[in-house]
C-alpha cells in the first residue's frame, strides 16, 4: 500500500475538473503507471484467440512494456509466458507469431517449452551438480482470461475476476460479437501499427471523446457533408449535445460512445456509409444472392457506430480492434485490427475489409496530429493544468437501472472517471 504522502500526491494531481501535465510527461510517473496500471490487479487486453488459430500458436505482444509470448498449448490452453530468458534476460522470440512446441534462446541456447518449463541448457555440468531446471522457468503471467475471444491477463492472483472487472462492458461486447452471423469475431489480418510521439494517455482521452470530431476531423465532415447531410459522422458537426447520441461510463474507466441513435432502422448504417472502391458492384452481387438478409449483411460490412473503451488498452472503433502500447512517456503505439465476421458470405467481408481502411486513413492522422501537438504544447511549464471540465455542472448526468452514468456525448466524463480508476490504481486502494 501507499503511504498517506504519496495518496495525496496523486489526489493533489488529480482533480474533480482537471489533471497536471506531469501525468503526460514526468518519466517516473509513466514507470509507474506500467507497474501499477498495467500491472498491479487489472486485467491488460493481451489478443484475439483466432489470432492463436491451433495447437502450439504463438504470438508476440506486450504488457505494458513488458515483452509476452502468447501461446496455445498442445491441449488448447492459452498461457502468457514472458519473453525473456531467464539466464540473461535475452528476448527468447523475436517473430511475430507462428507455430512452435519450444523456444530456443538465439544467446545462449537455453530452450524452453512453450509452457515454460525449462527443458534443455548446453553443456548442464558447468552450472554444477545442484543445478535444478525446475527453478528456471519462464515467468508466466498471473492469471489469463477470455470473454468470447478477447483475453486478458492480470499479474495479480486476488484481482477480481474478468467479467467483474468489465462489468457493463460485457452487453456492449456482446452487441458488437453478435453483429456477426454466428456470434464470431476472427482477427487474421496483418497489424496497422502507427507511431504517435506523445503519451498513451491521450489516445485513451480521444477514444471517448465526442466534442473533438466537428472540429479535428472536418476536412471529412466536409467530405461526407457532400455526400449528403445524414452521410456518416456528419451528425457530429450540427450541436451533437442536443442530437440522440449518448456517452456511457461503464465503471473501472471504461466507457463508450453510442452514435446508433443518430441512425434509423436496418440498412442505415450502409445507407450512410462514405462512397468507396467497389461498393456499387458489392451491394449489387449481396442483393441478389441474400435478398432477405442483405440490408443486415450491408450493414455488417460498416462500423458498429459503437466506441468501446477498455480501460487501459483497449479501444473497439466501428469494426476494428485498437490497441494502445506505451512505449516511453512520449511514444505510443497504436495497433489497429481489422476484423473478419464468422459466418457472413466472403462478399461482406470483402467489402468489411475496404470500409475498415476508410477512418485509419482519412480520420486517424488527424487524431495523432493532435495527440502529438497537445504532448509538444506540455513543454509549457508554466501552465501546469488540463481540463476535463466539460459536462460539470449541466445536469446532463442521469443513473440507468444498471447503475450506468448515461450523459451528453461530448461531456468529458469519461475522463474524470477514468481518473478515478487511474488514482486508485496508483494508490493500490482497493475497490
């Protein structure tokens, strides 16, 4: 636990209305945030299951900073091993991902199976007649759990469990899962990987953020207001704090952003899709070999018009799976998934696919310009504050039935409480 001292140091940080610029630039603080925040008892998104399609996958990816070897074992079971080696620190895995029952060590050749254990060293008689391969092992991590394909690892044995931890997450996933025609997501695509020069903090800020589109992404508001006024996102651009669209937190800091609303029965999400390549010849081809389902299939090949954020790295956009990956202060990694729907004709995902390079390409760049812009207008000391004030004071916060706060979309609410998850976090408090 925290002694009194540091609990106020982050409180003093920390306020109803607003953060100090040392969280988004102080080294010692981001050290700890991926001790305490991507460690401590929260459950970090690690992967997709499909992206771990047999017996022996393997797939490389970090928690936090720390370098993981996700595998499935022989019998199917899907373990977190760290990628280091335990004689001299060496990265065990240096692909990707792949298929493999060991992984050697490329320094000094000690091999270890997929689960772990330490199975062979070179030349065993010069660690002497004492050396035990049992206690050499690869750490694995604490506890791994999935929700319908997406797994999550903790490092803490008494963390709640995953579900506890989602909370309300859980029917905005299922919603998003059951789009597909037999409830599956699959994830094999290559990764998108952007690099962003700022804090990992401001993609979290951004995702749940419904005042910054009329503005950071006009030259495609404008775009699509050519189109026609009812084209996707440009609802955004006419006073979004009196349209249908809410803003949910969800508890543990995540949160999501609900644009169905501004939206009409099925069919509507294609309706108002931008114009892209082969869309025309796509609907024609879908009409005639599923006329009663096309208009749910169409839909499918567009954005959930759902904003899921999974606090602390994971962000569901339309139809794709974001990952944020800290990798110092100010660097970040953004890694987007596109996603394939189990079940659905090769036509929808064919053209899934095409919608899903539409917002990293046109809307993306313009989100990073800003993450990188707020990181360098920090280097003011001078101004020691940012503001998450938006929505304080107006009334627009109402309880559902499920203990849900439900508010206006461009309130700044999923800020302040994930703030609330991050202080505590820090703090190691419990819940």
């Amino acid at each position: 636990m925290e002694s009194a001292q540091q609990q106020g140091r982050w409180n003093s940080l920390v306020r109803a209305d607003r953060v100090h610029r040392t969280l988004y630039t102080d080294p010692s603080i981001f050290a700890e945030e991926m001790v305490k925040v991507f460690g401590g008892e929260s459950w970090v998104y690690l992967a997709h299951e499909s992206q771990l399609p047999e017996p022996n996958s393997y797939l490389s990816v970090n928690m936090g900073q720390r370098p993981l070897i996700l595998t499935r074992d022989r019998n199917g079971e899907i373990r977190g091993i760290f990628n280091r080696c335990a004689h001299r620190g060496a990265t065990l895995c240096r692909d990707e991902s792949g298929t493999a029952k060991s992984f050697q060590c490329p320094y000094h050749g000690w091999t270890f199976r997929n689960t772990g254990e330490l199975v062979g060293v070179p030349w065993p008689e010069g660690y002497g007649p004492d050396f035990d391969k049992a206690q050499f092992g690869l750490r694995t991590v604490n506890r791994i759990e999935s929700y319908r394909g997406f797994i999550f690892g903790t490092l803490n044995d008494e963390a709640m469990s995953l579900k506890e931890w989602l909370g309300p997450v859980l029917g905005w996933l299922d919603y998003w899962i059951d789009r597909a025609p037999g409830g599956e997501i699959i994830v094999r695509s290559a990764a998108h990987r952007m690099g962003v020069r700022g804090n990992w903090k401001l993609a979290y800020d951004n995702a749940g953020d419904g005042y910054h589109p009329s503005f950071s992404h006009r030259s495609l508001l404008e775009m699509a207001s050519r189109m026609g006024d009812a084209k996707d996102m440009s609802y955004f651009g006419k006073t979004p704090d009196d349209g249908p669209m809410k803003a949910y937190a969800l508890g543990h800091g995540h949160s999501v952003i609900d644009q169905r609303p501004a939206y009409g029965g099925p069919g509507s999400f294609w309706a108002n899709q931008r114009p892209q390549p082969g869309r025309e010849k796509f609907e024609e081809l879908i009409r005639e070999q599923y006329p009663d389902d096309a208009d749910t299939l169409l839909d499918l090949c567009v954005g959930s018009q759902i904003n899921l954020s999974i606090f602390p790295n994971l962000l569901i956009i339309g139809n794709q799976i974001q990952v944020v990956e800290p990798l110092a202060v100010d660097r970040t990694q953004l890694t987007w998934h596109a996603t394939m729907a189990g079940g659905a004709p090769d036509e929808v995902n064919t053209l899934r696919m095409r919608t899903q390079e539409d917002f990293p390409a046109f809307g993306e760049p313009d989100d990073q310009a800003n993450f990188e812009e707020v990181q360098r207008g920090l280097a003011v000391v001078e101004e020691e504050w940012i503001l998450m004030n938006r929505g304080l004071g107006t009334g627009w916060q109402e309880i559902t039935e499920d203990g849900v706060v439900k508010t206006a979309v461009t309130d700044e609410l999923h800020m302040r409480r994930y703030y609330e998850e991050w202080v505590r976090l820090m703090e190691g408090s419990p819940v």
